[in-house]
C-alpha cells in the first residue's frame, strides 16, 4: 500500500505547480 505515498507526493507536487 505503498501507493498512497505517491499519490500524496503527487499531490503535493501538483499542488505546487498549479498554486490555486
């Protein structure tokens, strides 16, 4: 479960690409 890790690692990363 493993994935969830790089699912929020995803996320973050987006989040600061695409500020909102």
């Amino acid at each position: 479960m493993r994935q969830i890790s790089w699912v929020f690692l995803g996320l973050a990363v987006w989040g600061a690409v695409h500020p909102m």
